[in-house]
C-alpha cells in the first residue's frame, strides 16, 4: 500500500513523542526573582512556597549562592544550579521548576555563575530559558558616576552646543 506503520519506527511513533512536549495552548508563567542567597536553611522551601502561592511554574533564580553545578529535587520541584568552583558562596544562577515542567526538560547548560541555559521540549519550536544574574545597577554605575563627576567638573560641558548637537 505504500505506507509503512508506525508500530516498531525508529524513535517511537509520532503521537507518543507529541506527548513529551509542552503543547501550544499550555499556559507557562514564568518569573524571577533575586534572592541575595539560597545558600541558608529553609531559604530554597520558602521559594518554593512563594512559587507554589503565585501558581509559577518555572522560576529563575539569581543570586543563588550555591556552589558548583546540578540538579536536585525538593518538595515535588526541580532545582537546577550554576555556580562558582571557587568555594566562596557568590553569584550564582539556578531555576526552580514545577514536577510537570520539569518532565519536559530537553538540556540544562550550566555556562558560569552568571549564565544557564535551560531547553524545554515543547511544540511547534522548542523553549529556550536563560537566566542571567548581572550586579545591581549601584555596584555597575557608582564607579562610572564617579567617573563621570570628575570629568564633568575638571572640563564643564557646554550644556546649550550639547543639546543642539545631540538633536540635529
């Protein structure tokens, strides 16, 4: 007849490996949160209590404080981490996902402590989640400032040629 079955195709058939991935119509809510640390007792369940609350299903975390890289799991979620290998709790990135997302977890890319990447299969494309921890704009911005008062007050600027030039 010209049409194989399915039964015994490599890969399984197509409706089961429909079934592993996160369908169009699911609705995902997704947040992040800076914690300054995960890295105390009781700190990970009251971010899961706070996930739980607000119905979140993945939930970055920055900030993390945990050493190294990995997985666990805690009260029924996933916790993915990346780390620093230097031994100092510092920086730190993670996620927190919900048992039913985190049955559709393709790859986790632990890339630093600053930077992770998390793939989730889902259809018609697949879910791409990167959890980024940056400083806060006061660690990054009080040195340029500072930087910047110096300039301005050794070499004033003229504000009226500054403002025209900036406009035309």
């Amino acid at each position: 007849s010209g049409v194989s079955s399915s039964i015994g195709s490599p890969g399984g058939t197509v409706s089961s490996m429909e079934m592993n991935k996160i369908r169009r119509q699911t609705n995902i809510k997704i947040g992040t949160w800076n914690v300054r640390t995960l890295n105390q007792d009781g700190k990970t369940h009251n971010a899961i209590q706070e996930m739980t609350r607000m119905k979140i299903d993945i939930l970055g975390i920055s900030e993390m404080r945990w050493l190294g890289s990995g997985s666990c799991v805690m009260e029924d979620h996933t916790v993915l981490y990346s780390g620093t290998s230097s031994g100092i709790h510092e920086y730190g990135v993670g996620m927190i996902l919900t048992k039913e997302m985190a049955k559709y977890i393709s790859n986790v890319v632990p890339v630093s402590e600053r930077v992770m990447l998390v793939q989730l299969r889902a259809t018609p494309v697949d879910i791409n989640i990167i959890q980024v921890y940056a400083p806060t704009t006061d660690r990054i911005l009080m040195p340029k400032l500072e930087q910047e008062e110096d300039r301005s007050l050794s070499a004033p600027l003229d504000w009226e040629t500054g403002m025209i030039e900036e406009i035309t």
